[in-house]
C-alpha cells in the first residue's frame, strides 16, 4: 500500500529544490521535457527527457534547473504503508531508470496528477492505484533486466515511423523495414520495449489527436473518425472510450465558442 502525500508538474528554468527530512516521503520524478539536475548522495545525476527516478525515503537529494534550460517534470511522493512485494520498493538506493513503457508510465503520471489537482471523489484510492500501476510496470523491467541501448534504437525508430504514419494502417512488415529487421522480431522487440503491442501504440496515437481535435478543431465526431483512419464510427467510440477513459462527446463542450 502507498499513500500520497504530494503530486505536481515542475516547469521552468529557475527551480531549486532540496529534500524534506521531515516528510520521510519516497519520491518518483519522471522528466517530460528538457534537462535537470539530482545531486543524491553527492552523485550528480544529469536527468533527461523520458528518465525516472526512484528515491528511497530518507535518502538526501538536492536538484535544480540547468540555467537557460527548461524543463518538466512530474513527481510523486508518497509514504509506505505496508508491501515491498516490488521490486522497486525493496531497494535502499536510488533508481535512475529509462523505461521502455514510457508512454505508459507517462499517461498514469498525467492521471495521478489530474486527480490531485480536481480532487473528485475516492482521488486518494485512485492515485494510489495509478502509482502503483506504475511501480508494477518499473518493477517488471527491473525483473526483466535492462533493455539494450540497441533494442532501445530500435523501438524508438519504430515509435517515430508510427508518429509520421499513425493515421495509416501499419504493419510489422513496414516496422520492420523500418529498423532492418524481420517482422515478428520487429513486433516482438516493440512489445517487449514497450509494454504494447503495435496496434495498442498507434490506437493511443490517435485517440490523442483524436482528444485534441475534440477540443481544439470545429470537425465532428465522425469527421474525426475518417480523419484517423476509422471508417466505422462505433468502433472509433469503442477505440477511444477504451484508450482515454471516456466518450468522445464528452470532449465536445470544451471546443471554443465560434464568432
């Protein structure tokens, strides 16, 4: 069981920050943009974009902003009630970490961060069930060992083939093409990395376009289903309420009012 205690994005270029003796919190940061610095244990940790870390409760830090450089971040703390059945829970050192399941880890950090700032109803239990979502998926790449740089290179071109063709059908066979290698191999090393499959990472592509033409364009719903490649709008419905967590409709009252 964790409890939280604190959720917030850090943005900017003019941030200090020094750890709380007396908050006896666990900490996770996730860096979504840009570069900072963690000095923990007098260890300097130049952290990047896509880099997590894990810092043990009790353990001293002090980080700040590169000057000139901004950046973001997501950060959790938290105390612990009662397992260290994970992994991650079991150290005493600190974990700096490059999860190949970013874009995971990173929609359950928005999540978390979401229901601190609107407080709805059972936020608390919800966090708690994101965060540790979260801890299970580090905690199965630290049993998995780490991921080669390579396989890393490989996963990352595949991710940017996909973000220049999301609204096109995508096969292992193009994806394979992509890194040089055979397409089940390109396929399983994509899972693998990730923690998705190829057709679960090009649904979550478009259903954020999807989510931001909701709310930013005048197009309607099956516009946008077309527009994504969804020729059959219940299933673009089905697609996105299960990606995002709600209907499409639901994003339709935020659009800006037209003159």
């Amino acid at each position: 069981m964790v409890t939280p205690i604190d959720v917030r994005q850090i943005n900017g270029v003019d941030w200090y920050e020094e750890a709380d003796p007396a908050k006896r919190a666990w900490r996770l940061s996730l860096v979504t943009y840009g570069t900072c610095v963690y000095w923990l244990n007098g260890d300097k940790q130049i952290m990047k974009k896509g880099e997590l870390l894990v810092i043990p409760a009790g353990v001293p830090f002090y980080a700040k902003s590169i000057p000139t450089v901004t950046h973001t971040q997501i950060v959790v703390e938290w105390t612990e009630d009662v397992s260290r059945a994970l992994p991650v829970l079991g150290r005493e050192d600190v974990l700096k970490h490059k999860p190949g399941c970013y874009e995971l880890l990173l929609e359950r950090m928005k999540g978390i961060h979401q229901q601190w700032q609107e407080r709805p109803s059972y936020y608390a239990m919800m966090i708690e069930a994101l965060l540790t979502e979260v801890l299970i998926y580090i905690s199965r790449e630290l049993d998995r060992g780490a991921i080669p740089s390579e396989k890393h290179l490989h996963a990352e071109r595949m991710k940017s083939y996909i973000e220049r063709h999301y609204r096109e059908k995508i096969t292992k066979e193009e994806l394979g093409d992509a890194i040089g290698k055979t397409p089940n191999y390109a396929a399983a090393l994509f899972k693998s990395v990730t923690g998705q499959t190829i057709s679960q990472y090009v649904h979550a592509q478009r259903m954020k376009r999807a989510a931001y033409l909701l709310t930013e364009s005048q197009l309607t719903v099956q516009e946008i289903a077309v527009f994504l490649g969804y020729q059959d709008l219940s299933y673009f419905y089905r697609t996105y309420k299960r990606v995002m967590g709600t209907a499409p409709s639901d994003l339709l009252h935020e659009r800006p009012r037209t003159i």
